[in-house]
C-alpha cells in the first residue's frame, strides 16, 4: 500500500538542496574575491643615522721619477764603450759611453791641414797683393813721364785689384777651414757621451759593437732617472671628476707591489692638456710622491684615491634609497596614478617641500604612520653608499624605502587524487 506522506518527504528532500547551494556559491564568491585580492606589500627600509661622509675621486695612474732624461748620440758610429748599465748610479758629466772616435779623429786632422793650407793661400794672396801694388805704383810714376803707354797703367791698376780680390777670398777660405775645424773638434767631443743629470740608469738601449745612426734624430743610448727618493703619478682624472680637485689637495693610493701599504702624495698641478682615448676624455693630475725608502720604482700602476670632502656626523640616507622608484602595484595601493608632487609631513607636523619644486632637490619615500609618502630633500656629498641630507623633512630613525614587494600568497589546496570534488552531500 503506498505511503501517503511520500510526495511530502520528497519535496521537502529537494528543498533541503537550496540552502547547501546557496552556500556553495557565497563560498566560492568569497574565494574568487579572495584569490582576485592584490596580495599585501612588504616594504623594505632603512633607518636614517648621522654619520661621517667621504666624498673621494679614485684614479689609476703610473709611476715615474721628477726627472727623466733620455740620452742619446749626436754623432753616428759603433759603440766602443759602455761604462754604465742598468741600475747604475751615475753623476752629472760623467762618461757613460763612448763612439769610436777614428774617424772623427781622421776628419779632425784634415781640418787642421786644411786651415793650413789656407793660412798658406791668404798669405801667399796678401804677397801678391804687395807685389802688385809696387808695380802699380811704379807704372804710375812712369806714365806720369810719359815713359810707358796707357794701356800699360791699367794693366798694372787691374792685377793689384785682382790681388786685393784674392785676398779676400782667401781670407774667406780660412775662416771655412776654421768652421769645419771647430765641427770636427765638436764632432769628436760628442763621442764621448757624458751624463747630463746626476741619477740613476733605468734603461740601456745599446749594446758595445752596434752601430748608431744620428742622421734623422738622435738614437736614445740611455735613460735616465733623476731622484728616485722624489717620484711623481701621473692620473688620468676623468672630466666630470676633474673640476672637484684642486693643487694643493691631499692623494693615497697602493700599487700591487705592496697592496698592504697605503702611500701619500700632494698634487702639484693640474694638466690642461686633455687625453682623448676612445671618446673617453681625461686630464693628467700631478701626484708629488715622497720615496724615502725606494720602495716605488718608475711604471708602477697607481690606484689613487683623493678625498675632496670630508663630512662629520651628517645625516645621511642609503643611496638605495635615492634609486628607489615605486611600482605601479605600490601606487595602486595608495591610490595614486603616478608619484605626482606632494608635500609630506615632519615628524613635528610641519609639511616639506613639494617633490620635484627643487631643481638640485632629490626625491625619496619614507614610511609615515605605516604608509609610504614621497619626500624632498637636498643633498650634499656622495660617497657611493650614503648621501649627505642638506634639508628636507627628514629626522634620525626616520624609515626610508629602499625596496617593495608582494607577500607571497599561501597555496590554493590541491584537488583530491581521484579529480572529482565531493558534493557536500
């Protein structure tokens, strides 16, 4: 006999599906919206602090004495001597090599025959002279008496002046014997090669036996070096650092031959001759080096430091900060389009500049009550990790942003291993 209550107990089983359903959809609205949320930001920070900043320019620059002399021959020939070398120390006029003088020797006594041979020829020319002067003035008596012809007078007139003529041209033929006396006595004395600075040999280019040829530019025998005790580096100081330094400023710098050890110099000049390598243009800064101990040798690599600031306990913020740009998830959750100019409050409730009102101003953003502003400041120095603050709305402890990123989300759980969800029911 079938149940009479039965339609009932089925409609109301079906009714009891609404409400699972309906809390089946409000479960999956909320998770939906959940999952669409932009998870938080977490903002990374510095403190401010006061603190020392060292603005300082670093260089790379080469080693060499105050003085360095290139000595070379005048005179072409074979080396016969060589009375120094490499390292030795030698003194201003010293003999420190020599050329074989024989044929200079030869020419030099050929220009003695030749003046000579020319005090010879003038005095020979000044006898002419005399002799014809003598006829000259006889034939003139004679022509006076009518004893001889014309013709005869200006023969005599014509062979003294000739004579006169030759006298000066001898004359002229002895002061040439004379020069090239003197070049072949000038000619040998540069054989003899002498030291023209009192230091220290740092190069030999020669060796005795080989033949040095003077005929376009004098061959370099020898290089010189004045006090090594006194050195000088020459830097290459980029243009956009060269206007921060000045004569007179304090240096440092090491070589690799004594890394441990820091080495101190004055800067003498600053070079205004510009060296343009690669598009690169540079300015050569004259370093004045003590070398009491000899530890510095000419072509050592010079890596210098100059410091032409020195700031004491300033206030400071992280370069980091200065570099900081918020993201475009960072200024949707202020509500901000673009990080527009905005004044930012002190701590002691007084409101900053705008961003971006200063034309030599920096922009920063510092946490404010949790929740990062944009601020303006000036600053001063850079020592390459922390910039000096001139002014700005800043305080020791304030917390400036020096990076942003999303919290990561926790995993959505994994489905069942058989794929299908199970009905609540």
């Amino acid at each position: 006999m079938p149940d009479p209550d039965a339609p009932k107990v089925g409609r109301r089983r079906r009714w009891l599906w609404v409400p699972a359903l309906a809390l089946l959809l409000v479960t999956g609205l909320v998770t939906w919206r959940v999952l669409r949320r932009p998870p938080p930001l977490q903002y990374q920070t510095a403190a401010l602090a006061r603190g020392p900043v060292l603005a300082r320019i670093t260089a790379t620059g080469i080693l060499s004495a105050v003085v360095t002399v290139q000595v070379g021959s005048q005179v072409s020939g074979r080396i016969a001597k060589l009375n120094a070398d490499f390292n030795s120390t030698v003194k201003k006029g010293q003999l420190i090599a020599e050329i074989d003088p024989a044929l200079f020797e030869a020419n030099l006594a050929q220009a003695k025959a030749n003046v000579l041979a020319g005090e010879g020829q003038l005095k020979q020319a000044e006898a002419n002279v005399l002799a014809a002067r003598r006829t000259y003035e006889r034939d003139k008596a004679l022509r006076a008496s009518n004893l001889i012809a014309q013709a005869d007078l200006d023969t005599a007139e014509t062979t003294f002046q000739a004579a006169q003529a030759s006298v000066v041209a001898a004359r002229g033929q002895l002061a040439q014997a004379r020069a090239q006396l003197t070049q072949s006595e000038v000619n040998l004395a540069y054989t003899k090669i002498l030291s023209p600075i009192d230091g220290t040999v740092i190069s030999r280019s020669v060796d005795v036996g080989q033949t040095v040829a003077a005929s376009l530019q004098a061959p370099t025998i020898f290089t010189l070096a004045g006090d090594l005790q006194k050195m000088q580096v020459d830097t290459s100081v980029a243009e956009a650092d060269v206007g921060k330094l000045a004569a007179g400023m304090d240096a440092s710098f090491v070589v690799d031959a004594f890394p441990d050890e820091r080495f101190r110099g004055t800067i003498r000049q600053i070079r205004n001759a510009p060296q343009t390598q690669q598009n690169v243009v540079t300015y050569d800064a004259v370093i004045d080096v003590a070398n009491p101990e000899l530890k510095l040798r000419p072509g050592m690599t010079a890596n210098v430091t100059v410091v032409y600031a020195d700031r004491q306990d300033v206030l400071r913020v992280p370069n980091a900060s200065l570099r900081f740009r918020p993201s475009p998830e960072m200024l949707a959750a202020l509500g901000r389009s673009s990080p527009a100019p905005a004044r930012v409050a002190g701590r002691d409730g007084g409101s900053g500049p705008p961003v971006g009102a200063s034309a030599g101003g920096r922009s920063l953003w510092v946490l404010r009550d949790g929740k990062p502003a944009p601020a303006q400041i000036t600053v001063g120095v850079s020592d390459g990790t922390f910039t000096e603050v001139l002014s700005g709305p800043l305080q020791p402890g304030d917390a400036v942003l020096t990076g942003v990123e999303s919290a990561v989300r926790p995993a959505t759980p994994a489905a069942s291993p058989g794929g299908a969800v199970r009905r609540p029911f």
